[in-house]
C-alpha cells in the first residue's frame, strides 16, 4: 500500500474488475438507471412509509385526516352546486356520490402533481448532500398518496352502500373492475406533467407561482364538479385538450352507470399522456444533472 | 499489483459567478432565441479562455482545472487546501452531486459520501425510525440496517429516547444520533467532508477513534476535507493539495501538510493582496 505519487497515467490497464461507476459530463440525455433504481427499493418503502405516517403524527383524528379534504369539499359542493345553483346532473346520481366520486380522484392527482411539480424545490436540500436515484422521491409520493386513495375509496364504498339502501337509482357496473386502469392512468399523468413542470419551474419563481392556479383551473375543468353532458356543444372540443376530464367521467360511469363517454377523447387523452410522461422524464433527466448548480 | 479503486482523469469543473442563470425568464428567453436563430447572444458570457484557475475572468471561474489523479485501494487521503481551492467541489463531483464540466471519474465498490449526516431526518419520527429511513437514503438494504441497529443505539448514547420524536432531541443528540449511523453503514470508499467537527469534545474523539477503527481493521478507502491540519495528519498518509482548481501536489501528507503551511506563511506576509477570509488555517 505505497502511497507514491501517481501521475496521470490514462494507459493503466485496466483491472480484472470492471468499473462500478462512472461519472462523465451529462449528456443532453442519459439514460434512466432501472438496476440501480432497483438496489434502493428500501428506501423507497421507508419514504412512502414517512409520508403517509408524518402527516397526522401527533394528530387526534390520525388517518381520518386522510377523509377530510374529498368529504369536507363535497359536502360544500352538494351545498353550493346542488341547492343554490342547480347544476343539472345525469339521471338520478346522488349529489354527494358525485361529488365524491370526482372529487377523491382528483384530489389523488392534484396532490401528487402539486408534490411532484415541486420535487428540487422540496428536496433541494436533500439532493445537495446525498446521491440516490431522483426519481424514488416522486414514486413514493405517487405511492403514498395511493394508501391514501385506498382509504377514501373504501369511505366511498360505504357512502354508496348507504346511498344504495337509502334507495338511490343507481348500481355499479362490472366495469368497475378495470378503474385501477384509471387510477394507474392518473397516476402516469401527475408524473409526467408534474416533472416537467419542475424542470421548466425550479429556476424561474414566477412559473411555479402559477401552479396553484393551474390545479384549481383544473379541478373547475375537468369534470369533477359537472357531468360532461352539461358542457354546452360549442365548447366541447375542450375537452380534447384535458387528459383528466376521459379518467373522472369513466370513473363514474364505472361506479353508476351514467356518464357521457367519447371514445376518440379517450384515445387523446392517452396520447397526451404519453408524450407528457416521455416529456417529463427526458427534461428530469436533464434537469437532475444540472440543477444542483443553479438552484 | 496496483488496485485502483478512483481513478480520475483531466476533470474540470466551472461555475459562473453571481448570478446563477440569467435569472429571469425574459433574459433566458431572449439567449434562447438568439440560439435559435444563430445570432450572437446578447446576455453571454465570453467563453472561458484555458487558464482560469479561480480567476474571476470572464463571469466564470474554474473551480477544478484538470485535475487528474489515483487511488488505490486501502488508502486514506487528505485533500486540503484554502477556502475556494475546489476541495469541496471535488467532493461533491465525486458524490455525484454534481456533474465535471470535462474529463472522467471511473470508480469501483459502492461509496459512502458523507458530506453532511442526518440528511433526511423528519423530526416528527422516532430516532428508531430515523436510524431506517437515513440508512435507506445511504443506500443500506433493510437487514443491513436490522444487523447494525442496537450497535447505533449504543454509540450514540441516546438510549431510551430512541423511540421519541427527534424534534424533541437536543442538537448534540440530533448530531451523535446522525453521526452513529454514518459511521456504521460506511461502504468500501469513505468520502468524508469535515464531519467529524460534531458534538462535544469527548464525542469528536471517540468518533475519529471509531473512524480510525472502522478504516485500519477493514481495508477501507477514504477521501477527507479538513481544515484541521492534525485530523488529516492522524487520518491520512497521503494528500492532494489544491488551490485554485489546480492540484499542487500530490504525496505522502507530511510533505504536504509542509507546503500548505509554507503557502499560509506567505499568504500572510502578502495579507494585503489576498481577498480571502482568514479561515484559512
């Protein structure tokens, strides 16, 4: 173990052992490393763990917290939209399954993008000093909101049933079975739109600034707190342009049978999603290189 | 035979100084469509011409200027030098923090870089849940963290707290809590980055004991940053001296320990024309 001055010397050959890591200057795009995304599975758990766990600690409700954004905004929906403005629903749906209904899927996605879109900000710190996939942050955001949808979707089941017995109009289909599809589908777009709104925010406040206001054009747009047969015919095309609006009606058509379905905006929305998805994770991997010296 | 574990060749890295960026999205917007059409840029910055060398030339600097060098592995070597030499820099490029500007890193075994400990801690969770979460981010699989578990309790001392919010831990605890686990969860390659300077006195030397244990008694290799000139000599045989992106000197640690104190002597008798904070001993 001499310790002699070693020049550099780049015609060493090259040991028995091949090289474990190389770090060269980024390349305009490198590629996403899945193995090593894999050796750090454990932390992943640990992270959806904290998440779901941190938010009520020292709470008295503890998990309840998890019900009350979807109950308390659909209850002041059912009040405001249903009695004093009369928006017109399909057919006999309850005004708070309705309600529900969006509302617990789109809180399941504006979450996980407020989150997502806010990745260097939030974890800035963390990335400054330690070296672990990037990408493990926003998956386990991803997974720990879903625990969270479990719960609220089994809230919803009990509110159906009661609705049910209390002799609502409406049944589930056998379609129901496919919703994780759309679940999966929500999912795939808070990544994708959420990491490429964080490459093209984190140096410029003033662009995520405007996230809040995004999230709650979005949740008055996308179908959450009206039928789709209630947009009026000369606006429809919008609804080519909102990858939400094909998840949240589907969704209730699933759980009641009633909703309007465009097959064509169902096949946009997927598109749009994808190329979102393909989007966010080329500028995040740009961006992960790079942003540790500019932020 | 020579068992190379770090071998890095011709790096270079460059900051811009001040502003980061142009800052604003008008001026980012107008560079982008100078690009666009192949104008010249009205916001640029001259190119950086080779010899920067830490030199504010230009709105830029080189805070490491083809730096190349080996270890092999079992060493222990201290990088020192003065404040903005590249010393952290470097470290941070070969944490994978942040990117070279030019060259290659090419390495083997897995990496323990503690620039910081206690990265990640959540105050509202338990120390038990701590000692997990931070063993996660430092890349230690779940019955590796179960293996070493009550060694961590016992070193850092904490004892019956383990299971209470670290929010409610004193810093000193917060820190030997944070400083336990790094230290038993080093891999084969140690980057150390000046945090050994934690808790009181009587933990600082039972950690650099510890460090010294956990080095000479498994065949580690480690990379320290200290401005504490006897740490790095009790550390490390061999030293890489710095300044201004360069790497002066590259040999057995006492001669370049010499050299650094030769240049602070000089330093100082020419006080007048450096614009350095006096931190540099």
């Amino acid at each position: 173990m001499n310790t002699t001055n070693t020049q550099k010397n780049s015609a060493i050959p090259d040991n028995h052992l091949p090289w474990d890591i190389e770090i060269t200057p980024p390349k305009f795009l490198s590629p996403l490393k899945w193995n090593e995304f894999f050796r750090y599975k454990n932390l992943l758990g640990l992270l959806v763990y904290r998440d779901f766990v941190v938010y009520y600690k020292q709470t008295i409700l503890g998990p309840l917290w998890w019900l009350l954004q979807p109950v308390i905004t659909s209850g002041v929906f059912v009040i405001f939209f249903g009695f004093i403005l009369k928006v017109p629903m399909d057919g006999g749906t309850p005004l708070m399954l309705f309600f529900l209904s969006g509302l617990t899927l789109w809180f399941y996605f504006s979450n996980s993008l407020n989150q997502i879109a806010n990745l260097f900000a939030s974890n800035g710190s963390m990335f400054e000093k330690v070296y672990f996939p990037r990408l493990i942050i926003p998956i386990s955001q991803l997974l720990s909101n879903l625990m969270k949808l479990t719960l609220e979707l089994i809230f919803l089941a009990i509110v159906y049933t009661v609705l049910c017995f209390q002799g609502a109009q409406v049944r589930p289909t056998w379609w129901l079975l496919l919703s994780p599809i759309i679940i999966f589908y929500l999912a795939v777009l808070a990544l994708g739109f959420g990491l490429l709104f964080n490459s093209l925010t984190y140096k410029y406040k003033d662009l995520s600034l405007t996230l809040p206001f995004i999230i709650q054009i979005g949740m008055f747009t996308s179908s959450v707190i009206h039928p789709v047969s209630a947009i009026p015919k000369e606006i429809l095309y919008y609804l080519y342009f909102n990858p939400v609006i094909p998840a949240i009606e589907l969704f209730r058509f699933m759980l009641t049978g009633q909703g309007t379905i465009y097959p064509d905006q169902i096949v946009t929305g997927i598109v749009v999603t994808v190329v979102l998805l393909l989007l966010g994770i080329m500028s995040f991997s740009y961006t992960e290189k790079r942003f540790i010296d500019t932020i | 035979m020579k068992d190379i574990v770090i071998q890095v060749e011709h790096v270079s890295k460059m900051y811009r100084i001040g502003q980061l960026g142009h800052g604003t999205l008008q001026k980012d917007l107008q560079s982008f469509w100078a690009r666009l059409w192949k104008r010249e840029d009205p916001n640029t910055l001259l190119e950086m011409n080779g010899q920067g060398g830490g030199k504010p030339g230009n709105g830029r600097f080189l805070a490491l200027d083809d730096v190349s060098f080996e270890i092999c592995r079992g060493e222990s070597v201290g990088i020192i030098g003065r404040n903005g030499a590249g010393k952290s820099t470097l470290l941070k490029i070969l944490s994978r923090i942040v990117t070279p500007e030019k060259g290659l890193i090419r390495m083997r075994g897995r990496i323990s870089s503690l620039l910081e400990v206690g990265t990640g801690f959540h105050p509202e969770q338990s120390g038990r849940d701590n000692i997990y979460l931070n063993g996660g981010i430092l890349g230690m699989k779940r019955h590796e963290i179960k293996r070493y578990f009550d060694e961590i309790v016992e070193f850092s001392e904490i004892g019956e707290f383990i299971d209470t919010p670290i929010k409610r831990y004193s810093s000193g605890m917060k820190i030997r809590l944070a400083f336990s686990i790094a230290a038993h969860f080093l891999a084969e390659i140690v980057i150390l980055d000046e945090v050994l300077a934690v808790g009181d006195h009587f933990f600082q030397q039972k950690c650099m004991n510890k460090m010294e244990q956990l080095l000479k008694n498994e065949g580690r290799t480690l990379l320290f940053v200290s401005h504490s000139m006897p740490s790095v000599q009790r550390m490390c045989q061999r030293g890489l001296f710095l300044d201004h992106g360069h790497l002066l000197m590259d040999a057995p640690i006492n001669e370049v320990a010499a050299a650094y104190h030769q240049q602070h002597l000089q330093s100082n008798h020419s006080a007048a024309s450096i614009n350095q904070q006096s931190d540099a001993a």
